[in-house]
C-alpha cells in the first residue's frame, strides 16, 4: 500500500542522513570536539549526552558550569540511552568508554545496573537535596538522579490544523490521512504512547493488546513510523506529517527555529518521563569527577539555564524558576508536576522486548 511505501522511503532517507543507530554508534566513537571517545583517555571527564537539545545545551550550559567549578574538562559522546547500556556491557566494568551516562526510563530498568553502573554517592553532591524527591532515585534505587523532565502530548502543525486536537484519538480522524508520525517502541516516547493508547481502549502497563489493535487501524493515516524523537522532528521541518505525539521541550525549540509547530495535552492527560544521570561503574577519570559532573547538572544555575529558550528542558531542581513556555504549557507550580502520568516502567519493561519484536513485525512493514 501507499502509505507503507512512503514509511519505507522516510526511513530509507533518514538513515541516510546519519539518524541510524549505526551512524550515531559512529559519531560517538569521536568527541564532540573530534578527539577519542576512550573515557579518561586524555585526562578529560567523558560524559554520554542524548544527540540534538541535550548535546547543545551541554555543550553550551552544562560543560562551562563543570568547567567553573572544577577546572576540568569535559568530552561529550552523543548516543542513544540504549546504545549506552550496550557499549558499557561490551566494554566490560574495568575499561568503560565513558564515566558518566543518561539514560531514560526503559533502558535503565532493564540494564545490569550492579555490572555497569556505581550508585549516586548523594553525601559528595551539593545539589542533590534541591532535587524534589520524587526525581532524587531512578532505577529502583540509588544510581542517580533524574536531572530534566520530558512532558509529551500532541504536536501539530498550526497552519495544517486550525483546531487544535483534543484527544490521542484524534489521530485516528480520516482528515489525517497520511499526516500523522509516530515512533518505534525502541523509543521510550513510542512505547510510552502505546501504554497509553491501550489505557484509552481497555488495556494497562501489562496488556497492550488493544494498543496494537488500534495502532493498525492507524495505518493509513500514517506517513512515517521514526526511530526516534529527532528524526520526527525532522518530519515536520520537512513538512511530511501534520500530527504526532512529541514531548514539549522538542517542539518548542523547533518553534524558536520557526517550525510551523505546537503543542497541546490531550483530555487523557500528558505522560512524563525523566533523563537520569549516573557515575559508571570504575570511571577512568575518577569517580568524584563524575559525581561533580552530576552535582552541576542538578544545580539551580544550569537547571535554570537549560530551562530557559530554547531547550525548555523542565527543571527538578525546587529553585530553578517555571517559566516561559513550561509554565505557560506545563506547571505554574513544582505542585502541578503531580498531575502527570508517570508510567510504572519496571512493569512495562518485563514485556518491552516482546513488544518492540511484535511491532517491527506488524506495524513496522
């Protein structure tokens, strides 16, 4: 059919433009000023960073504020959480690739976290009881804390879409054929909107079947199935989907670069999921290096920064400011956080990999 030829074709130009996992492997095989990516190598702190926002404002908030308080610096490796997770098993504990990671919820659950991760040591960090305790632990415990929130909901094109959508149902209106993206559930945003499709017809963390029902009813008003946040972004740069759902601080940096783009919650409300940091397990550099690396993303001077236009990365830290674009899309108040969704990943990652198999299979075609 039409419409699974033009995924195939996105797809296809996607990879070829460096969005593959491949490609990013490559990438983080350099520094992000060109040099190695070995962790401690050459006397530097090596830190793993997620590509687009998060590389740019690390590059340009983060590192400074690490450089300042430490007089060290720092060498950024962009990657996916998930490739993360991998290099560190394959690197073996005694010689990581890098001494600090970012993970999202998903991959963090199910890594080896005792094999490749060391917990937080929360009494070195100056900042750490400014985080609001809910942010304070990730992964079932003390491996570190989570240092930016994404809030996703529905992005649509203003222009295209004069009434903006109400409903993750609306996807499904028959005006939108052949405009909506989604991503792959190797996503943590694309298997956080199939919990919550399934919720919508019945289904829980536990069962997705209806989920799958429903996301192939889907089909024909779909024009690209991304492999990640990116890559759907580019999607509505390049003016190939109308509709999808996308977490804020995405879409409010492609509207600073006048992307014809907006953001709304859905009437079911919007899930959130936080980016965690940790100290790997026998850091090149030193451990205390990457502790003071953590401690400056958790202070309320970068929490701040990145909070601010154009990364809009929502702040955990209680004496960040709300302002701009969250507090007007998101929270007036750190109290307004609590009317999110937060997904029990540790439940949804005992099936994952079943699901993203199942999906490749029958929706991704």
């Amino acid at each position: 059919m039409d419409y699974r030829l033009k995924r195939r074709t996105f797809l296809g130009a996607s990879f070829g433009a460096g969005l593959t996992i491949a490609g990013l492997n490559a990438c983080a095989n350099q520094s992000a000023e060109g040099g190695s990516a070995q962790a401690g190598a050459d006397g530097k702190l090596v830190a793993a960073t997620y590509q687009g926002t998060w590389e740019d404002a690390h590059r340009k908030i983060l590192v400074p504020a690490f450089k300042k308080a430490t007089g060290s610096d720092v060498t950024l490796v962009p990657m996916f959480a998930v490739d993360q997770v991998a290099r560190l098993q394959a690197a073996g504990a005694t010689n990581p690739p890098f001494d600090v990671a970012i993970l999202d919820p998903g991959p963090l659950i199910t890594a080896p976290k005792d094999e490749i991760l060391q917990p937080f040591p929360t009494q070195a960090s100056k900042h750490y009881n400014d985080v609001l305790p809910r942010y304070q632990k990730s992964g079932g415990g003390d491996w570190g804390p989570i240092i930016g929130l994404q809030f996703v909901g529905i992005a649509y094109n203003p222009k295209k879409i004069t009434t903006p959508p109400t409903s993750w149902a609306d996807l499904w209106k028959p005006e939108y054929k052949g405009r909506v993206g989604i991503t792959n559930m190797s996503s943590t945003l694309g298997t956080g909107w199939m919990v919550e499709i399934a919720k919508m017809h019945g289904g829980s963390e536990t069962d997705l079947e209806p989920a799958f029902k429903a996301v192939k009813e889907l089909l024909p008003n779909v024009a690209a199935i991304a492999p990640n946040l990116g890559a759907l972004g580019t999607l509505f740069q390049q003016g190939e989907i109308d509709i999808a759902p996308h977490n804020l601080s995405s879409i409010a940096l492609l509207q600073s670069k006048g992307v014809d783009v907006d953001w709304v919650i859905p009437k079911e409300g919007s899930y959130a999921f936080g980016a965690s940091m940790h100290v790997v397990k026998n850091p090149v550099s030193s451990a205390e290096l990457a502790t003071a690396y953590i401690d400056a993303a958790l202070s309320t001077e970068v929490q701040t920064a990145m909070a601010s236009e154009p990364y809009f990365i929502a702040p955990v830290n209680k004496n960040a400011p709300l302002t701009g674009i969250l507090a007007e899309k998101i929270a007036k108040t750190f109290d307004d956080y609590e009317k999110y969704i937060y997904q029990d990943w540790e439940t949804i990652s005992k099936q994952r990999s079943e699901w993203i198999e199942r999906f490749n299979k029958e929706v991704t075609v």
